[in-house]
C-alpha cells in the first residue's frame, strides 16, 4: 500500500521501516515518513520499551503507539 507523507507528499510506502500509516484511532489515515514525523516532533521513543514510539496524529491529535 502506498500513498503521500502527510508532510512531505512524498510517496509512502507502508511496507518499509521508515515509512508509518497511523489507522488505528479514527475514521482517517495518515501516512508519514519517520524522519518528517521526527523532524516535526510527532514521534516519541517510548521510556518502557526501546522497540515502539508513540506517534501523535497531525489530523486530530490522538496517540498510536507503533
């Protein structure tokens, strides 16, 4: 699957690593690359686990944690 970062609009590939898809909170998707996440503070490693971050929503503020 595939669409344009949110920030960036560049293509979004949900397959790779770098690249996220937040679905899980409501009734739209956002697609993202890490490093544009990252770069507008949006993504936050989480302190419990090394392994998920928590990602805020730039549509409606809701937190997914990946």
């Amino acid at each position: 699957m595939e669409s344009e970062c949110y920030y960036c609009r560049g293509i979004v590939l949900t397959d790779e690593d770098d690249d996220i898809l937040l679905d899980d909170h409501a009734d739209h998707q956002v697609y993202m690359h890490k490093r544009c996440g990252e770069s507008h503070n949006v993504i936050q490693e989480r302190t419990e686990s090394t392994a998920t971050v928590e990602i805020t929503c730039p549509e409606c503020g809701a937190v997914e944690i990946h």
